[in-house]
C-alpha cells in the first residue's frame, strides 16, 4: 500500500533549499534559547560558563540580535549528557518539593510531567521535564475516525509517583510518569490532582476508557484494553508504542478468548489482576453486548488464518506503532494479523529525551522527516565528540551516518542522544533532512577485546530464519559458560522451528565474520567462539516485560527488550525459560 503522493527524497540540497533550511531552523533555536536563557539550569549549571561570558558581551540575551546569539550558542555550548541535568532534576524530588526551587527550572513555568525513561538495559530510570508549550505540536498524533469509527490508544497513564509541589498557600500535582502519556496528557487536560474524575473518563473517539489506562499489570492492561476493542464493532486504528505490544495483546487475547467473548456477553469484567482497582469505573461503560458476542463466536479464534483481525474489526483501516530497528521482527506476525488492507504505520522516530522524526512514507516504517519543533545536529560517527564538530542540518552528506544531537524546548541544550541515524536524503519542498535510524551508539557487546555494535548482531540472527524459522524477538548476553567466550543469542520463534535449524550456529557465525576485517579475525583466531542460541519457551518476552514493568512500577505500554541485556537477574529469569539449545 504504497503512497504515491509523497515524492523521494533528494540526494543535494539546492542553495534555495539550503537557505529556506537554515532559515527555519535559526528561527527555532532563536526561540528555544531566548526563551530557557534565564531558567535556573542555564544560569547556574557550570555548561555554560563560556555561554554566559559571550551573551555577557551582547547585553540582555532576549534583546540581542539573534545572528549574535546563535553564534555565541554554536561557538560555546558544550555538548551534554543526563548527568548534567540529574542534579536539577532531583530536586523534584526533594522532601518537600517547594515551587520556589522546581518552578523556571529547564523551561519558564511548572512542567506538566515528569517523564520517565523505561531503562530497558537494567539500569535507573532517566527523568525528564516535559513542559507544556503553545502551539502544542502533533509529534506523533493519535488517528481518528471521521466517519464515526474509533481508536484503540494503548497508552499508559500510570505514575510512578505523583510530586507534590507546595507554592504559597497552594499546592500542584506533578505526575512522574511514561513518556509516551505526554502528548494525551497536554491535549486533554488529564489532572491528577482530581484523579477520581480521570477515572471516570472516555475521551472522545476512544474505544477503552481512561481508567484502562492506569492498570500497571502488563498483562490485565493489554487485555482490558482488548477487551473494550474486541466489543466495538466500529474500530477502526490502533495505536501504541511498540510492535512488539500488538503482538503480545493479540497473543493474550488468543489464550483468553472465551473470558473475553463471556464478558461481552454478560457485561462481567474479568477478574484480571489489579481490574479491581478501576472496576467501579469500567462497569458502568461496559453493558452486556450478546449480540456482538455472538458474532466474535461465529468467526472464531483462527489465528493461524492470515488477516484474522480484518474480520474482527472489519473497519479497521491502520495500526500505528514503532516498527523500526529490532522492531521490524515483529512486523510480518502484525501483517499475518491484520491481512493485506490494514495498513501498518510508523508512530515515528522518538526518545524519551524528545521526538526526533515523523513518518515520511508510509510505505516505508523506516523513513523520518526530521522535526521542527526540536533543533537536531549531527556528529558524524567518525568524528571526535566534541560540539567543534557537529554539523548543522543543511551541510549533512546524504548516505553519512550521525548521532543525533538536540535542544529542545524542555531545556535540553545540545544533548547527545546516542541515536546513530542515515541520511537518506532531503525533502524536495522544505528541505527538511529525511533519515533512516541505524542503531544505538551506546548498544555495543565488549567481547574478545573488541566492540559489537546491536545493529551487526541484530542482522546476524534476523538473516537466518530461513534456517532458524521466524524470529519473534531476541535479546543477547555474553556467554562465558565455556572458552573461548561467545555471543549469546536467546531467541523466541514464531511458530515451529525452521527446516535447517542446526545450521543456524554457523549462518550467524559467517554473517558475523563478513561484518568487518575485526570481527572476522576475532572469530577465525578463536578469540570469539561460535555464537549459542537458546530457544524460549513461546510467551516469554511477554512475561518478560510485564516483569520488568512490575519490577520498575513503571507504565505498561513502554516497556521493551534491549539487543544487548547486561542485567544479569533479568539473564537468570530468561535462563530458566530456554526450551532447547541448539
């Protein structure tokens, strides 16, 4: 399902391009930084020191000439990582919290959340302030129907923890909670200081009510969220973070099918684990449907018939999620769902740190058109990192690879995303570059002595499944159980095994050896051993994000499994999971 309307990226950027680019971008950095100039981070943290000497010549930054200003920006502002801001960041969470040191603090005013980051790897959470900013920006917008259909947002809307903020004779709520509740959250005024009236909500268009979306259990909230799906006929998108959370839902529904079908039927919600807690809110919004009950009985609980889900939801046009990077494994079981006429769309390039790109082609889940309301450089890979070398958006080389570098209006001044992303070219109408995401800077295997990045190890095992059988998911440890040392692939199938399994070891291993003169010679010598797979038990990285999300009380919705997974408890628990090693 191609588009046609949207044209190709082009490879040079013509000189008018050039200027219109440029243009656009200093207007948005002339804003971001005469707009945070004064906030405490940029007046007390040492970043700026040279910063602050530069403006110190022009006169009141918000007066200077902006040509003046961006150039002592570009000259003197260091590049930065979370621990620059982590001090300023606790003080939200100091006992008591007073307003008079979190108010102004990365960006003018309170923010309206505290994000957390889902700290897939093991280790802590990251924090970021989110503010709220006029106009509010469609980064990633939710589709709506506009023939009376509906959405299914599966979005979490749990907190970690809820901050109080004590001003003069009054007090405000701040909600530490996932990333991905900042967009809803800032469009339909959610308070969590009348928390009892949230629960009490639907928004407009929706399928589930808002209370669904405050169930921390994995399972119970991809399920209840199923649920109200599955009883309305007139779904017609679907939208969350990850591929890998469609999978796992209609994996649930699958194994709860006649629950499901019987509480349509009665209007009885489930006895999931924590529905308790949201039940007195869910009741009323859920009478009996028999009818629609029946015609879930009648077509039955045929996954294994490609394009199920079509007769489900018969209107269902799009389903929007992340689907690039270790991501696109899940993409053909999403396709084998929905059939040839659901269209599967990208949510877009994003971080907890800020959103980096929108969906350029829908034809094409790994294309983004760089955002705007952001300003993003680029440090090429080669390069030594020091903010001397980045480069600016209208001098980047199509087909050079960058890590993403960016200044946001929540107060993050030229931070290192460790994003690695392709140029894939420029937008012939405004300029804008257009990227492919690559890999993770920072996702790398210390083995033998040298350094793996996730990306060779990911199209590793992705190019044996003609061997192996389809990959749902995987994550890799280092195996050290016997000498030499080895990659160590845990690997969850969709379906049997594939024909030639036992040739999978050596099909890694040769994929491996052509990645780069290094590796092959690591391997060769006998530095680096074979790589072992372990085979999971079907289910098991479902089970595994839900124990990740109960471990970090954190949001259902945002939780995903790392190429690389170091935490060594988290290793035990898939270890004694495997169902066969090869």
């Amino acid at each position: 399902m191609a588009s046609t309307s949207v044209p190709d990226p082009v490879t040079v950027l013509t000189s008018e391009l050039q200027n219109k680019l440029k243009g656009r971008i200093d207007n948005v950095l002339a804003r971001i930084v005469k707009t945070n100039l004064h906030t405490r981070f940029t007046q007390e943290s040492a970043v700026f020191t040279d910063f602050h000497s530069a403006v110190g010549v022009l006169g009141d930054g918000r007066e200077a000439q902006d040509s003046s200003l961006l150039e002592a920006f570009r000259a003197t502002v260091p590049l930065t990582t979370y621990p620059s801001y982590e001090p300023f960041i606790a003080r939200f969470f100091e006992q008591p919290c007073k307003e008079d040191r979190v108010k102004d603090l990365f960006a003018p005013g309170l923010p309206l959340i505290v994000a957390l980051s889902s700290a897939t790897s093991g280790g802590a959470s990251k924090f970021f302030a989110k503010y709220r900013h006029m106009p509010v920006y469609d980064w990633c917008p939710i589709p709506m129907s506009e023939s009376g259909g509906t959405t299914c947002a599966v979005l979490s809307l749990k907190t970690f923890q809820l901050i109080e903020i004590h001003g003069d004779g009054e007090t405000t709520f701040l909600p530490v909670a996932p990333v991905s509740s900042t967009a809803i959250r800032m469009r339909n005024d959610i308070n969590e200081g009348d928390h009892t009236s949230t629960l009490k909500r639907t928004l407009p268009g929706m399928s589930s009510p808002l209370a669904v979306s405050y169930l921390g259990n994995y399972r119970s909230f991809l399920l209840m969220h199923a649920l109200f799906a599955l009883a309305d006929p007139a779904l017609e998108f679907m939208y969350m973070c990850f591929s890998t959370t469609f999978v796992d839902m209609i994996r649930y529904v699958e194994e709860q099918w006649e629950t499901l079908i019987n509480s349509i039927e009665t209007g009885e919600l489930p006895n999931y684990e924590d529905v308790d807690a949201v039940r007195e809110y869910l009741t009323p919004k859920f009478p009996p449907q028999p009818s629609r009950a029946a015609e879930l009985r009648a077509i039955g609980i045929s996954t294994d018939t490609p394009g199920w889900l079509a007769r489900v939801w018969p209107r269902l046009k799009t389903v929007v999620s992340i689907a690039s990077g270790m991501f696109g494994a899940a993409v053909p079981k999403m396709q084998h769902y929905l059939g040839p006429n659901v269209l599967i769309r990208t949510l877009g390039l994003t971080a907890s740190e800020g959103f980096v790109g929108l969906e350029y082609n829908p034809s094409d889940l790994n294309l983004f058109k760089a955002a705007s309301d952001s300003v993003i450089e680029y440090l090429d890979v080669s390069a030594d990192v020091s903010h001397a070398n980045l480069v600016p958006a209208w001098e980047i080389q199509t087909g050079h690879q960058y890590e993403v570098v960016m200044t946001t209006r929540d107060g993050l001044w030229r931070y290192r995303l460790e994003d690695v992303i392709e140029v894939a070219g420029f937008d012939p109408e405004d300029g804008v570059p257009v990227l492919k995401y690559v890999d993770r800077r920072n996702v790398l295997a210390r083995l033998g002595g040298t350094m793996t990045s996730g990306k060779v190890l990911t199209d590793a095992i992705l190019a044996t499944q003609d061997a192996l059988g389809k990959i749902a998911e995987f994550t890799v440890v280092m195996d050290h159980r016997t000498m030499p040392s080895r990659f160590g692939y845990i690997v969850e199938i969709e379906g049997a095994l594939g024909p030639d399994v036992h040739a999978a070891r050596q099909k890694v291993t040769e994929h491996l050896r052509l990645t780069g003169l290094v590796l092959q010679k690591f391997i060769d010598g006998g530095i680096i051993g074979q790589p072992s797979i372990r085979i999971l038990k079907p289910g098991t990285f479902a089970e595994f994000r839900q124990r990740k999300v109960e471990l970090a009380n954190s949001g259902a919705g945002q939780m995903k499994v790392p190429v690389v997974l170091s935490d060594e408890p988290a290793q035990k628990w898939l270890f004694e999971r495997v169902m066969e090693e090869l």
